[in-house]
C-alpha cells in the first residue's frame, strides 16, 4: 500500500488552486488535503487533518503568505514550499519566507499563469517530493566567529579584497538557502574567497546574493563571467546557468555559462566541484551540505582525488540528508560535520589547513 503525502495549497487564485489540484491528484504517491484561498481560511480546514506538505502563495489577502508561515512554523512545523511569482517583491519575499522555515520554492508567472504552470508540472511535483522528504526545520543562527580582521574595513566596502590562493566551493539545494546563512554569516570578513551553487530558480538567486550581503561581513553577489575570486567575497551562481571554479595565472576566477542541466540542475553542484578539482586541487575545500538528490556527490569525490578537504554536512542539521549522505556512501568526504563547524572549518582550511590526511 502506498503511503500517500497529504498536500495542502494556500494561494489566492483560482486558476493556481485548479492547477495544482490537477497535478497532485495526478500522482500516485499524493493527494490533495484541501484548497483555500487564504490563510485565515486554510487554518481551520487544515486543523480537522495537517497536511503533510504546505504548498503557500506568498501574496494574498486577509493575510500575507509569509506571516502565516511564521505561526505554522511557531506552532506545527510542516514542509512548506513557498509559490513566488517571478517579480522583483516576490522574489523578496520568497527570500524571507525560505529564512523562515521555508523548505523549497516553485517559481509561477504573474501573467499568462495557465500556459506557464503546465509547462513546469514537473517541477511542482519535484518540489512536493522534496519537502515531503524535508525535516521542517529552524536553523540556528550561530554566534560571529570573534576573529580580528585582517584586512582594513572602508566606510563603502567591507574587506579590501584580494586575490585569494584558497577556495572554499560549496554546494546545497532543499534546505541550502537557510544552511548558507547560517554558514556565511558566521565568517569574519578576511575569510578565503568561496563559490557556491544552491539549487534555485532562475531570478532568485540575485536578491539571494544581495540579502545575504546584507547580513553578512563577507561581501557576496550573484557571480558574473569573468569575476576574479577574492578573498572576503562570495560568488553565487546564477539561477539558470552553470558555474565554473578556473585557474588563470597567480589567481582564480570564475565562468559562468549556458548548457544542459546535470543531474537535472542548472546550475549543478557536480559542475562546480570538477572544475575545483581540475582547477584548485589541494588549494579547495569543497563542503556539500543539505539537499535531495546526488548532485554535487561525485564532483566531490574528484575534488578529494586531486587532493582537496572535502566535508559533508552531518544528517542531524540537514534539512534533507539526500546529497551528503550519497557522497558519504561514495567515500567523497575526508570528514562529517554539523553545520555550526563550517565556518571554524573554513578559516581552519587558511590558517593552518584542516583535515589534511586522506
């Protein structure tokens, strides 16, 4: 007998909620626990039976997506995925709602809703998986490390940045938008320059960059082809294209390109790590953290032949252990860390290196 996941929606249109109707009480493995409008109607509905998966608008009436997030995760923590429109204040907010407790997002058109959601159904269904598998979770916000910088910090720029021989190239999906925060946040801003991937539609990932920067010490933006990779300054990929780690001369820079998904990401965790491995070596520590899936697993398991420090984020503080654990069972970590390690981890890797034996 097959288990179903009970899926509940929570969006204000009428042709969204028929929509999602269709595809979930299309799939044998779920089926559909309710509809509402908004969350002031979705409450006592869903009160009678929860839901195993919350699909959320997070623009509507009476009560905005984003503050009934916060009650379910205050008082029932569920999966949650969070259906954004692909607009500037949408997109904010999805940013929001994901540091809330949000486990994944399904990006919607504003306009031409119908033709654009059946187009991605696919997507829909992979993002309920996801959060069916999902541990609905807060992460803790660990305390700054309290290291001095070492370089001098400018009234308009954080770090006065410089060309860095280290590289830390991190990969994540379900659960990676709040794990980067938590990690990222933490680093003082002479931290090593990094690269990351983290699974996200295409359009978020630059208000991803930017409210990261904002809370960060470290600078960090959507990477552009072409960067120089610099020591306090992180470079995220952008939504829809790949990301390469290259070496040119004394320094490190980055590509970004166009091409076919790998693993069914674009861009992918694997795409990032093999370029590390062929570019860095033993100069990179490569950190696969929370997500569903094997991306990222045998770009890591490169990266630890050419002899790079390769961690994998421990199952307790994953969202989904679908990613570390696969490149754990592939022998691709030198070691298993909770998350609140990471930042030690990564200014362990330039002052006296981390983890060395293999």
């Amino acid at each position: 007998m097959v288990i179903k996941t009970r899926v509940f929606v929570v969006d204000d249109s009428a042709l969204v909620r028929q929509f999602m109707t269709e595809v979930i009480q299309g799939q044998p493995d779920m089926m559909l626990a309710g509809v509402a409008a908004d969350p002031v109607s979705a409450l006592p509905k869903m009160q009678q039976q929860w839901p195993d998966v919350i699909l959320l608008d997070v623009e509507m009436p009476r009560m905005d997506g984003l503050t009934f997030l916060r009650q379910i995760m205050a008082s029932h923590p569920t999966p949650v995925v969070i259906c954004s429109s692909l607009t500037e204040a949408g997109a904010s907010l999805t940013l929001e709602a994901l540091s809330a407790g949000a486990v994944a997002v399904f990006a919607k058109a504003k306009l031409g809703v119908r033709q654009h959601l059946e187009s991605i159904a696919s997507d829909l269904v992979r993002a309920v998986r996801e959060a069916a598998n999902a541990k609905a979770m807060r992460v803790r916000v660990p305390e700054p490390l309290q290291v001095k910088p070492a370089v001098r910090m400018t009234e308009n720029h954080r770090a006065v940045t410089h060309t860095t021989d280290r590289v830390v190239a991190i990969g994540t999906s379900t659960g990676g938008t709040q794990a980067l925060e938590n990690v990222l946040s933490a680093l003082p801003a002479d931290a090593p320059g990094i690269v990351v991937v983290q699974h996200m539609p295409e359009k978020f990932t630059a208000a991803f960059a930017e409210r990261l920067n904002q809370l960060c010490a470290i600078e960090v933006r959507e990477a552009r082809n072409g960067d120089r990779v610099m020591d306090g300054l992180a470079l995220i990929a952008p939504g829809g294209l790949h990301l390469q780690l290259l070496r040119s001369g004394a320094h490190y820079t980055v590509e970004v390109l166009d091409g076919p998904p790998v693993n069914r990401h674009k861009p992918s965790v694997d795409v990032l790590f093999r370029s590390a491995a062929k570019a860095g070596g033993p100069n990179v520590l490569g950190i696969i953290m929370t997500g569903m899936g094997d991306d990222g697993a045998r770009g890591l398991l490169a990266m630890r032949e050419a002899g790079a420090i390769t961690l994998a984020q421990d199952e307790a503080t994953c969202v989904v252990f679908g990613m570390p654990k696969e490149a754990i069972r592939m022998g691709a970590a030198v070691a298993i860390h909770p998350l609140d390690q990471f930042p030690v981890d990564i200014m362990n890797f330039v002052r006296q290196g981390i983890g060395r034996q293999r």
